[in-house]
C-alpha cells in the first residue's frame, strides 16, 4: 500500500486523512462515493473537526470533491485525467528507474534491495491466482516503486512523482480488474528489475515505460466492458 505506517502521536485529522486516502487508494471508496460527515464521524471515532480538516487536504490532494449543498465525495476520474495522469508517468517515471539503475550499480546495498525484491516478484508467480496474492503484489510493486522513487538523485522528480502516487494507486484497480493482467504485470516487473541489476538503464527505462503503456490500454478496455463505476467516458 502507497500509505505510511501510522506515526505515534499522529493528530485525529492526520489519522483520518491517512485512513481515507488508503481506502480511496484501494479502490474501498469507489469515485463518486459519498463522504457523509456524520457517517465518518461514526466509523472513525473522530470528531467533526478533524474529520472536515482530512477531507479538505484531501480535497487539496484531488482525491475528493466538495460540493456545495451536498458535502464531500470521492472524485470521479475521467477518461482524459486517466490519459493525462499516464502521459505525465511516462514523462517521469522512466527518468527515475533509469536513475535508480545507475544509483544500484555504484551502491552494493541498494543493489541487494532491489534483488531481494525481484526475487519476490519470481516467487509470486509461483503461487496460484488468489485475491491473497494480488494484494501481496500491489504492496510489492509499492515497494519497488518507492524504492526506485528514493534511489532518484533529482529531488524535484522524487517530490512529483511522490505526489502522484495516490492517484496512480486507484487507477491500479481498473488496471487489475482481469486476474489474467496481475501475471502479465509481475513479469513486466521483472523485465525492469532484470535491466536495473544489470546497469542497463536504458533497457530498464524502455521497460518501464512499455508496462505504463499496456496498463493503459488494459484500462480502457476494462472501461469499454463496463467496468470502473465512477468514472467519466466522456471526460
């Protein structure tokens, strides 16, 4: 998951910020969901304060909308932010992992944790399809992901791609929605894991950025079977 463990003494705002956006993440809260204050007030604990502070930062994060005369919801998301969000992605992302490739190939102990993590990746596919085991996938491809985020020299890339990990997170599920893509998706993994021990940044690069694009397609036609409630066709 793309949400940080909990740190002790986090405020009641910040806990329900974080809980909110794991479960818009996840695909928990749909886009479109209502967002009821009451209704969180019930389900978190919280009180109304804090509950109306998470939901402006997440409305500031693009992760909800405030609607006047009719409160919060999950944004929707639309077929052009869908194309804008992987557009920006492969603009960014494989800079990155090119980036994280020469940065493993000078440092023995990042190196390590990347190999670690392409074992994972094998094992995975040893294992037969199960809910069980998407999940166990997305929170590895998190890992990777960050791991490659953190071994960027360039402090701007880091900081923007940072940013767009939420978003990049709850397209994830219109993107896995056919168990079949979870195995395709894991050795594309491993094609960029495989370039990025090896030192082969430009390989590792074009890997990535060849993943961001089946992804995509795999999108939209989920959406064109009807799939992915919440978001706009023609948007």
């Amino acid at each position: 998951m793309t949400v940080d463990p909990q740190p002790e003494g986090a405020s009641k705002a910040e806990q329900v910020h974080r809980r909110l956006r794991e479960e818009i993440e996840l695909g928990e809260l749909a886009p479109g969901t209502p967002l009821s204050e009451l209704s969180l007030v019930a389900r978190t604990g919280a009180s109304r304060t804090p509950v109306r502070e998470a939901l402006r930062r997440l409305a500031a994060e693009g992760l909800v909308d405030l609607v006047p005369r009719q409160g919060a919801r999950v944004s929707r998301v639309s077929a052009r932010s869908i194309r804008d969000l992987f557009e920006f992605r492969t603009l960014l992302e494989p800079a990155a992992v090119r980036q994280a490739a020469q940065a493993a190939a000078a440092d023995a102990d990042l190196h390590r944790e990347f190999a670690a993590m392409r074992d994972a990746f094998a094992r995975t596919l040893e294992q037969p399809p199960s809910t069980a085991g998407s999940r166990s996938f997305y929170e590895l491809a998190d890992r990777f992901d960050w791991a490659v985020v953190g071994a960027t020299r360039n402090e701007h890339l880091r900081r923007t791609i940072a940013e767009l990990r939420p978003h990049t997170a709850r397209l994830r599920n219109l993107s896995h929605l056919d168990p079949r893509r979870v195995e395709v998706s894991v050795s594309e993994h491993l094609a960029v894991c495989d370039a990025l021990l090896a030192g082969d940044a430009d390989t590792a690069a074009a890997a990535l950025a060849g993943h961001l694009e089946r992804s995509l397609e795999t999108i939209f036609r989920n959406l064109a079977t009807g799939t992915g409630e919440g978001v706009d066709l023609l948007g």
